[in-house]
C-alpha cells in the first residue's frame, strides 16, 4: 500500500500546483476566465481522486461499491 500513499502525495502536490496557477491567472488582469475554471476543474478532479484513492486504501470492498458500481 505505500505506492498508493507515495500517489496520494503526488496528487496533492498536483492540486496544490493547480491551485496556485489559478489564483496567479486570477490575479492576471488579463487572466481569461476559461483558464481559471480549468485550473479550478483540474484541481477538483485531483480532489475527487484522492478521496477515491483513500477509499481504496481503507476498503477495496466499498471502493468497489461505491465508485465501480
């Protein structure tokens, strides 16, 4: 199970990246929205896999249920 948390640890590195570039383009006065949002939907996605990756940690049984059903 290390390498699922080592890419757990990736993942919140990468939404933290996301997050950063988001908030510089939106302190961009030319900052076009599209690029904020897709940073704000990449970073969500990170989010949402993350928590998908730690059901699967705890319980590969439920992650089953849950997200493969």
């Amino acid at each position: 199970m290390r390498e699922l948390e080592l890419f757990g640890q990736f993942l919140m590195r990468l939404l933290q990246e996301r997050l950063q570039q988001g908030h510089a383009r939106a302190l961009d006065p030319g900052g076009a929205l599209f690029d904020i949002k897709v940073c704000a939907h990449e970073a969500e996605l990170c989010t949402r896999i993350h928590a998908a990756l730690k059901a699967l940690a705890l319980d590969p049984g439920k992650f089953i249920q849950e997200y493969l059903s």
